[in-house]
C-alpha cells in the first residue's frame, strides 16, 4: 500500500462542557475532553486497575454547534476524525505542543443521566435521561445501551 492513513476512532465520557470559539465569517470550533479507560486485573495484587487516558476534541462549525446544543459533561460519545498536532508560544515564553483529534464524525452514545437510570434499574447508581439529538441535520442517531460496569473518575 503506498498510501498512509491518519485516522482515530474513540468511544468515551466527556470530562467537560463543550468550549466554543466563534470567528468572524460565522466559522466556529467547539472543544473537550474525552475520557477512555482501559481495566484489567494486576497479577502481584489481584485487584482491579483502571486507567484513563485523556483526549482533546476540536469540532467545526455546525457540528460544533450540534454538541454543544446536546453534549454535557459524562456522556458517552463516539467521535471518528484525524489526529493534528499543534504548537504555540506561552505566555511564559516557551514553545507548547499538543495532539488533538479533528472530529470527521460522531454519535451521542448516551447521556450521563441514562447512565445513572440503567445503573440504578440493575441495581448500581446511575443518571437520569435526556433525548438522543442527531449527529447531522437530517440524519437521526440511533440508540446504543451503555456499558453496564463504567469505572469513570468524575
């Protein structure tokens, strides 16, 4: 194959609001973080281990404008797009880098208040519902339950 590909597809919880920067023109991008996890057992303890990883989301435009309409903090979300790095100069003076995913797609999961029902019908806290909003215009987003066993840290 001699072409190359740079593409990124995650499933995780929001840790923030969406962040909006409008632009002259009518142009915007939202922002947030995404949480994954990754659980697993240590063989010396034999305790349960979590851990996170923490993803920047840059959205544009209308898209932008759709999650920050209908996404808030904890909701599950899958976003597919690009990875882009980034540097620029601190106030301090020194030259700062960062990775960020530029969002191509995505599709509410659920919301951090139909986490909480489910949990508590199985019997673990859980949150309330809010209406799935579609990911484009014209085309709905289709329900997919959430995990049952979320190890979140907020």
């Amino acid at each position: 194959m001699s072409g190359t590909l740079n593409k990124v597809m995650l499933i995780g919880h929001l840790g923030d609001e969406v962040k909006m920067h409008y632009f002259e023109g009518g142009g915007s991008i939202g922002r947030f973080p995404i949480a994954t996890n990754e659980t697993y057992t240590s063989k010396q303890t034999g305790e349960r281990v979590t851990n996170t990883d923490w993803h920047n989301i840059v959205v544009r435009n209308k898209a932008a404008e759709i999650c920050e309409k209908y996404l808030s903090k904890g909701d599950k979300v899958y976003v597919e797009g690009r990875l882009k790095n980034r540097q620029w100069q601190g106030e301090d003076g020194n030259t700062r880098y960062t990775t960020e995913v530029h969002v191509q797609d995505f599709t509410f999961l659920s919301t951090k208040k139909e986490s909480m029902a489910n949990a508590q019908s199985s019997g673990q806290p859980q949150q309330p519902v809010q209406p799935q909003a579609p990911t484009k215009a014209t085309e709905p987003t289709a329900a997919v339950e959430p995990e049952q066993d979320d190890d979140l840290p907020f």
